[in-house]
C-alpha cells in the first residue's frame, strides 16, 4: 500500500474475525519495533507476546474499550476479541523516564503501522489493569507495563470524519466507525504567517 493510504487507513480496530495472525505477520510488528527511534539509543522497551487463547482471554478480561461508546456497542463480544496482544514493558534500569513514553508510542505506531501493512487491525489500549497485569505476567519491579497493543483481522471498517468540534467517534448501522479529525487548518500555523 502506498505510504499515505497506509497511515490513512491505519485507525483502531476493536472487533475482529477470529483468525489468528500469522507468524509472519508477528515477526514484522516486532521487528517494526525493534528498529524505532529511542531517546540517546537507550532503547529501554521490552515486548511480552500474548499469542495464545487462553492467556489472550486473561488479558482481555483486564482492559477497558472505546469510553466514548456504551460497553454492547465499544467493548468487542465474545468470538470478536483480540488474538494476539503485544504488551510494552519499559525497563527501569534502562529507561529516562520522559523518553520511555515516547520510545513506546513510536514503538507502537511502528507495529500497528506493520500489521495494518499485512492487513492486521490493531487497537492501542491505554486503559487497563496495571497491578493485575503485572502480576499475571509475573513482571519484576523493574519492568513497567507501559501499554498493550492489541491485534487481529478486523471485522469492521474505520472512516474518518470531519471536526466537528468533538472529539467522539461513533458508530453507524453497519457497526463500523467514524472517527473525527481536527483539520491541518485547525492544527497547523506557519511561522512565517503574516495574518
Ligand atoms: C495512547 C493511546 C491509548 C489508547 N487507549 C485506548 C484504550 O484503552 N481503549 C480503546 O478502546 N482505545 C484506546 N486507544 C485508541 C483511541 O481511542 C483512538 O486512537 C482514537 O479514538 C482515534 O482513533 P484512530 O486511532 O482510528 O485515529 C488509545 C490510543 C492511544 C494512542
């Protein structure tokens, strides 16, 4: 896919078909990862591959979807969910904290970026369990769960919309969702403006 198509088209995705993403697949997003910028080369991130049902389910079980929708409409139901999580440790000993944040959000725009290229949705979950996570993970007190991308083959399609002066996305009858976006106008000054 051209570049500007894939960053288009790359939206979270929070239902999906089922089928498990490939090997393959797996070795590109963590391979994505591998090679993102990081704060000094410090490159504090480490990466917990959450790849089988039952232990997907666990995780699941612990994070939270779409704040802006009702649970029935935003949360994926069963036979719906993620198969495959990729969770974001910082290493303590490693990391700068301020850089460790940002290391991670271009590590995960990386993997999301290579699944979607290989036609894998993901979602980027922010909202979880942090002391119950740890602790099924069994994570030592210098590893920090920092996020959790979540992947699938997504069963719904994503649009963008124009601002509208709020930032909630819906739903239409098909269940696929809209997601307004401030425009450049909105966002963008050149300094060399006059007016
Ligand atoms: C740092 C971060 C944390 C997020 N956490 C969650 C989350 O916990 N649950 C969820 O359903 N979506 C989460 N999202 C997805 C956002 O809601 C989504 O990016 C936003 O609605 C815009 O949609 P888009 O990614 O398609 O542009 C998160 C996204 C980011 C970047």
């Amino acid at each position: 896919m051209e570049l500007m198509e894939l960053l288009r088209t790359r939206r979270t995705y929070r239902r999906f078909d089922g089928r498990p993403v490939p090997d393959e697949v797996l070795s590109d997003i963590l391979e994505a990862a591998r090679v993102a910028s990081s704060g000094a080369n410090r490159q504090p991130l480490r990466y917990l591959v959450v790849r089988r049902p039952e232990q997907a389910a666990q995780v699941f079980a612990h994070t939270r979807w779409a704040a802006y929708l009702p649970p029935e409409q935003g949360t994926p139901a069963e036979g719906e969910r993620p198969t495959l999580y990729v969770a974001v440790l910082v290493d303590e000993t490693t990391a700068k904290q301020a850089a460790a944040a940002v290391d991670a959000g271009l590590a995960m725009s990386n993997m999301t970026l290579a699944a979607w290229n290989r036609g894998v949705g993901s979602c980027i979950i922010g909202a979880f369990d942090r002391p119950a996570l740890t602790e099924y993970f069994g994570l030592p007190d210098h590893l920090v769960l920092q996020n959790l991308v979540a992947f699938g083959y997504p069963s719904h399609k994503s649009f963008l919309e124009e601002w509208n002066g709020s930032p909630v996305y819906f739903l239409d009858e098909n269940r696929d969702y809209h997601v307004p976006k401030r425009s450049l106008a909105d966002t963008v000054r050149f300094f060399d403006q006059t007016d």
